[in-house]
C-alpha cells in the first residue's frame, strides 16, 4: 500500500529564513491543504451548524426581530471574531506535540513561505470561507424571516423589506434612515483590521505558549483589553477619538490623535504579525 505525499526540493532547507521561491511556497500550500484540509473543512461545518442553532434560538425568542440587518451584522463579525480567534489558534496547533512538531520544523520551507502561508490562510482564506457560509445561511433564513413576517402582520401593517436585507459586506443596502443601526463602510473595516489583529494574538500565542495555548492567550488578550480601556479611560480618550480614523462622520482631528490611531489600527496590528514570524523563526532554530 502505498501513500500520495508532496515533494519538496531537498536543497530548499538549507535557504536562509528569509528566502522565498514561489515552487516551493506553491507545494507547501499543496501540502498544508493535503494534511490539514479536512480539519479546515469540519471546523467550517462546526461553525455553521453553531450559526443555526444560535438563529433557531434567537429566533425562537425575539422572533423576526433577531434577523434585521443590524442583527445580522453582529452575528457576522462576532461569529469572525470568535471562530477567527479559534482557528488561527489551531493553525501551528502540531507545534505543540514534539513528533509532529518536528515533522512541521523539517518541512523544507523557509521561515518567511510558512509565516506568508500563516497569513494568507488565516487572515484571507478563513474570513473569505467564513463570509460565504454565513451569507450561505443567511440568505434562506432571510427569506423565510421575511415570508413569516409578511403573513402574521394586520393588514393595516406594511412590512418594510430594508430594515430585514441581508447583510452583504460593504455594501449599503440599508438607506438612511434605518442605516443609523448599522456598521458604515469604514466602521466594517476597521473591524477586519480587529479580526487580524486578534488572530494574529492567537498564532503569536500558539507558538510561544507549550500548553493551554489558546486559554493563555485568551486570558492574555481579555488582561490586555482591559489594561487597554483603563489607560485609554484615565487618559481621558474617548470613544470619538480612538476610532476616530473609522467614524462616519468624522470631525477634524489633531496631530495627536492621528498618532494614536495609526498606533491602535496600523502598527499594533503589524507588531503581532511581527512577533508571529520572530516565535516561528526562534521554533526553527531550536
């Protein structure tokens, strides 16, 4: 009996950490895929299923009005937020276990072609997978809500489809008056620059810590948004100001809280992805 593996040019372990040739990148994608693959796709299956139990509840207890489009925009980004958070936890998960840690280590494949896959799955693939399922979900569940709606209202009553559109990213559906519930376009961004950032905490902590990784770093992210909201609430910093970059309507801003925004959005976010590729390169070299 034979078994189906991916070749690697042997020469390409003794690159530098830093080096990058597309074949390799390219049969390294092949073989994260061959080896992780059904792992992916149950935890796609998990997340849906939990998605339609939490709208059976939901619905079952507010009735249509848990499926306006403001509601759906919280099941979307808090569903990307946790099951964001769970997956890149689990994506460097063999690191954790010295025989297939090692087998990962050996995998003849630069320090940089890991880090840019790690990246590329977690903060691409997996919110652009977990986008599909949810509108796949909630564009049925959008009808029925709708059909529902129609048949138990009095006559005397009109049904407004806008305040139950479906919620498509960064796209307007809702005009405005009812838009005020809901995300703007920049306020959807800003919350994608969040999700990477989380996730990246999640990778950095699944290499540093060697047990418990996700619970460490879980507690290590809740200590550090609190400590966050405490500076920022005895510095007297305002909610206008630390998302002043993502408002709708934004007012003029002075140099200083440009400085603290582009520390909050930007350089935050690239520190983690940073310290994400420094714990792989040290795992490497011990």
């Amino acid at each position: 009996m034979t078994t189906e593996t991916t070749s690697f040019p042997l020469a390409a372990h003794g690159h530098s950490a830093g080096a990058f040739s597309w074949r390799r990148f390219v049969l390294l994608a092949r073989a994260q895929w061959a080896e992780q693959g059904r792992q992916y796709l149950a935890h796609l299956l998990v997340t849906g299923i939990l998605y339609g139990v939490l709208l059976v509840f939901a619905l079952g207890v507010a009735r249509s009005s848990a499926f306006t489009t403001g509601a759906q925009s919280g099941y979307y980004f808090w569903g990307l937020y946790l099951t964001g958070f769970v997956f890149a936890g689990r994506y460097f998960e063999g690191m954790a276990r010295r025989e297939s840690a090692l087998l990962s280590l050996m995998r003849p494949a630069s320090v940089l072609e890991k880090w840019l896959l790690c990246v590329l799955v977690v903060a691409v693939a997996y919110p652009l997978c977990f986008t599909l399922l949810f509108l796949a979900i909630s564009w049925p569940v959008q009808r029925l809500v709708l059909a529902v709606r129609a048949a138990m209202l009095p006559p005397t009553f009109s049904l407004n489809p806008e305040d139950y559109a479906l919620f498509t990213l960064f796209v307007p559906l809702v005009r405005a008056p009812h838009s005020a519930s809901l995300l703007s376009i920049p306020q959807q961004l800003a919350f994608f620059i969040g999700a990477g950032a989380v996730q990246a905490l999640a990778v950095t902590g699944a290499l540093f810590f060697r047990k418990a990784a996700m619970l460490k770093t879980l507690v290590l992210g809740v200590g550090l948004c609190i400590a966050t909201a405490l500076l920022c609430a005895a510095a007297g910093a305002r909610f206008e100001v630390i998302f002043a970059w993502w408002l709708a309507r934004r007012a003029p801003v002075d140099t200083a809280v440009h400085g603290l925004n582009f520390v909050l959005w930007v350089l935050l976010p690239l520190l983690l992805w940073g310290q994400t590729y420094r714990h792989l390169r040290e795992k490497e070299l011990t």
